[in-house]
C-alpha cells in the first residue's frame, strides 16, 4: 500500500516519517519545497502537485493550517480530486470548520472518492512518538481500513460518526483546553499579586480539584518565560474562532468560549501570536501590573 | 493539649472526628444543638457557646460558611475572644474573605490571641478520610505548632506567608476549579449538540491537553443526572462572590472569572443553587435544547 501525505510542518513532518519508518512507501508534497528534502533523503518519493502525489497513492493525509488550504489542495487546480485513482482515501488530519470538512467531503463522493476528518490531539512531541489521538469522522468501514496508519502515528483513535464529526470533536475539545489554560493565567496571576509564591500555588492546585493538564504542562512555562511555542497563540486562536462558528450554527451559547476567544484576541494583538499559547498570561501580568516570575524570584 | 472545633457541618464533623480519633481531648459546638449529639457520644466534651470552647482549648478550629458568621463566632457576643486562655490559637478553615481574615486576625492579636487562616481543598470524603490540603496564612510558628493537626486532617499542608495569604490561595483555587467546570460544561454540551456520544468525548479529552480534574470528578455525575452535591453550585457561587472582590482589591482584571460568577448566579436563580456544583451544565443544556444523558443513551 502507497501512502501520500501532503503537508510536511510541525506536525506532519514527523507524521510522514513515522509511516516511512513503518515501512510503508511514501509519496510526499509541500507548497515550501525545502520542507521535503530530509524525508526525500530518508526515502520518500517527491510529487510536483497534491494531484502527483494522489495519482501514486491508496491513502492520501492531509496537515494543513487553515480551511482555504485544504479546500485549493483538495479541491483546487492540480488538486488531489484531479489525481484520484479508484478508491482512493483522503484523511484529512487539519483542524478545520466541520462545514468544509463537510463540503470537502461531499465533492470528493461525487468523484467517489472516501475521506475521513480525522483531527489529532497533541503536539509536536506526540507527533514524533507517534502517540496522537485521532478523532475520526466518516463512513467506519473507511475508518476500519485506514487503523494500521491511526495505530503508527498516534496511541489512541476513536471512531465518531459521519463526515464532521471528528471536527466538531476536535474544535469542542480545543475550546475547553482553552479556556482551562485561561483559567489557570487568570488564577496565577491573580495568586501572585496577591503576593504567594507561584511555585507553592502550583503545587496546592495540582494537588485537588483545580488541577488540569494547561497547570501541568505551562506552569513551568510560565515560571521560567519559556514561551517557545509547543502550540502557537495564533492557532488556538483561530481554532477558538472556529468553535465560535460552530456554536453559532448548533444555535448553542457558549459564554466562556466567546470572551475567552477574545483575550486570544488581545494576546495576538500585542504580539504574543507566534509564541506558545500559554503567552496568554502576558496580558493578565499587563493588566495587573506584574510578573509572575518577578515575584517568584522575590518568593524565595 | 486540648482542641475546640466550631462549626460540625459537612466538613467541621468528620474533621472534628479525626482529631478526637488520634487521642486528643476535643470540645465542640455548633448553633444547631443536636449536630452535637454523634461527636458527645464518641466522648467530645460539649460547650454551649464559642466562649466556653475557648475557655476550654489551646487550640480552637472554627469551619463556617461564610464570612459573618466568623466574625459573630469570634468577636461577638460571647465569642472565642471572650474566652481566650493565654496562648489560645484560633485556627479558621472557613472559606471567608482575606479582608475579614485579616481583620478577625488583628482583632485577635489586640487581645493576645494568635490566629491562623487555614482554608482546605477536598470536600466531604476528603474530611472524612483525613486527606484535606490545607493553605495556611498567619505566623510560620504558629502554623508549627499546629502542623500536628493538619496532619491528622489533611495529607498535605502549605504555609502560605502572613495572615490571609491562606484565603487568598482558597480563592483563586476556587474560582481556577469554578472556570474549569464551565469550560467542561460548555464542551461537553457542544460535542453532545452536534451528535457526539458525551462517553466518546470524554474519553478523548481525558487523553490530552483538555483532561482537567474537572472532568474527571464530573462527567459520570453530569451523564448519570447525579446532582447530589459533594460541593453545592451556591457555594462556589459564593466563593466566586469572594474572589471577585480579591480581584477588585488587587486591581487586576478576570474576565472570565466574572462572566463564570455570572452563569453560576443564572444556576442558582433557575433552582440549583443545593445541587452539586456540576449542576450548572444544566443552564447549558437549556440554552442548547438538549440534554446530555439523551444523547448518550441515542448513541447506544
């Protein structure tokens, strides 16, 4: 079985290696061209065009950052769509609006050809382990064929239901990562205005009902300014505005999510977007006139 | 060494009960008389006032609910201060306002008392097994002296810094907790609107960056419809009441804190006020139409 992945950043870089690792044979194409040379040089197969890569391949993956991307890679001039072999496969592991998913999906039946949304949870480390988890929307029996490569690059997959759900999954999930990461900024900053240790706050809320995986994985960020990006500011906050239109199509109210998506906003606005997502806090230090390692470093 | 406790309710009983259990000589009231009777029959020796436990202690543990209630137990009529042996500490695990702990304090200190802000994380089975978190804010000697005690009550104890400091902490906990469930609540109620089985979605935030403590104590809870509280939604209410008004004294901004105060006033106003507090969802559930163990059980 050919595998193409389309798509060669962060995230699907190490994805496509994975596969190749696996022994499977690997078609790959991306708009930046350097991107393909270090899988090139490990084996992959170099296609000129999204319809190259589908003319060679049973399954195609698509990683990419935005709607529009994945409706012109798809759907687009030298598109998959125009390379499609019979029972060709598209999986599409983008974080995208369930409505072009939806779209995208049903323009690729008429030229029967299968996709699946399938989203993943984790980041660049995850990605090179090969413990994602996919979340998984489609026909199951699509589903079904494509688990040896879910089981190669992720720990766990979950079959959700038709075209859209592994989006809806996915942006909802998001959302609440997002506003406990919130939380957490507003409760720190709060804390440690208030003059406590941020070092000893950590340790009382992990110990109970306040903790959550955003304490566990950016109060060290936090504390030490380390805001290399492990999730870019600017994609949650994109994600967040997907959510938001979501929301607004369920005719759902999602209060949380509405003023969270903007102080997003605000962090983009000062800059804070293509640092980590938990730069977020730089706002809430602003707004209160601190710094939360400052008074760490006072603390001792 | 003799204790007092003061205030036997869901969490003052089973304290009060641990610290008779390790061999202490322990004095108790409460102003409803017969929350009395289970703690006497064990052997606590009962008083019939806050006066006449001071009279009796070294030690004095007061659990309240809410900030006037400290003060009358403490500086009203025939309160502790009344009763103050020489060297008396009053330790408070009230959930009560820095401002009234710093004030009870310094009250006390004028009538040679030394008192302790020692809030608590964990709620009714916590107090029960004796594996309370306690934050505690006053002078460190003092918070020696009694570190005995938190040790019979709780697994953990952290001296936060000088008085309030422990409210402070109780707070900004609370209100991280309060903004997490809502978070849960929100997606929970998104994922569930657009047809994803609530057991599915669970599972998968449970396995990344969304998974929060939250979710974990809640989700059965919300899909059983489990109301019955382990901590009620107009106690958090309270709480957020509270840290709204740290967050005015310190000058900082929480958006999201104050919308969440928001929707917990709505839970209370429809009716769940003595419900547990992941009662909300169902503000939430309304807004959407829908009800979260429908959609589970339209999955199966």
């Amino acid at each position: 079985m050919k595998i193409g992945f389309i798509g060669l950043g962060t995230m699907g870089h190490p994805m496509a290696r994975n596969i190749l690792k696996n022994g499977y044979e690997l078609v790959i194409y991306n708009r930046t061209i350097e991107k393909m040379n270090a899988l090139e040089q490990v084996g992959a197969i170099v296609a000129h065009s999204p319809r190259e890569v589908a003319e060679q391949s049973d399954i195609v993956f698509t990683m990419l950052t935005a709607d529009a991307a994945v409706e012109e890679v798809i759907l687009g001039e030298d598109g998959v769509i125009y390379g499609a072999k019979q029972d060709l496969i598209v999986v599409d592991s983008s974080t995208i609006s369930p409505a072009t998913s939806k779209k995208v999906a049903a323009e690729l039946v008429k030229a029967d050809v299968e996709m699946l949304d399938a989203p993943v949870t984790g980041s660049e480390p995850q990605a090179i382990e090969g413990t994602l988890t996919f979340m998984v929307g489609g026909k199951k029996e699509i589903y079904e064929k494509c688990l040896p490569l879910f089981n190669i690059m992720g720990k766990n997959s979950y079959y959700i239901g038709e075209h859209g759900k592994g989006s809806y999954t996915k942006l909802a999930n998001n959302s609440l990562a997002a506003i406990n990461l919130l939380a957490f900024s507003e409760a720190m900053t709060m804390a440690a205005k208030a003059g406590i240790d941020p070092e000893i706050f950590v340790k009382v809320v992990s110990g109970g009902g306040a903790r959550s995986a955003m304490v566990e994985n950016k109060a060290d960020k936090v504390m030490n300014r380390d805001f290399t990006p492990h999730f870019m500011a600017q994609l949650l906050h994109k994600d967040l505005g997907l959510a938001a239109d979501v929301a607004k199509e369920l005719e759902i109210s999602t209060p949380m999510l509405g003023v969270g998506k903007e102080i997003f906003q605000i962090a983009k606005a000062k800059g804070y977007g293509a640092e980590d997502m938990s730069a977020v806090i730089k706002c809430y230090e602003e707004w209160a006139g601190i710094t939360v390692s400052k008074i760490k470093e006072e603390a001792k």
